[in-house]
C-alpha cells in the first residue's frame, strides 16, 4: 500500500473553494461560518480571523456573492 499524502493548499486557494461551494447554496455567506470551516480546513495556518475574513471577502467579491457579517465573529 502506498502511503497517504496530503496535499496542503494556500488559505488563498481554500477561501475561494469554500465560496464556490457555497456560491449555489445560499444567497450570502456567512463570515462566521467561513472562518469556522477554513480553521478546520487550514489547521496549522497562523492567519488572523481578520486575514482570514479578508480572504473569503476577496474571492466572494470575485465570485459575485454577498457576504453576511456576522456580529460576534469566532
């Protein structure tokens, strides 16, 4: 058997994952709910919350999606 090997993506690349993934499921993102996934996704990454939402802003306004900002972010 051959061993797994992960493959690492930039929290640039990730934010825009989670964007499209949500692009066709709700009408706007929720920050709190983005920020959550991507420190799940990128649990060794030692971005900030705000560099983190600033990242999931950026590919949202590339992607043409509202973003939600949420009161009381993680």
């Amino acid at each position: 058997m051959y061993p797994k090997v992960h493959k690492t993506h930039a929290p640039e690349a990730v934010a825009a994952m989670y964007v499209e993934a949500q692009k066709g499921r709700h009408q706007s993102i929720s920050m709190k709910k983005a920020i959550r996934a991507l420190r799940a996704a990128l649990p060794r990454s030692h971005k900030s919350d705000n560099e983190l939402a600033d990242l999931v802003t950026n590919a949202a306004l590339d992607a043409g999606v509202a973003v939600d900002f949420d009161e009381g972010l993680p």
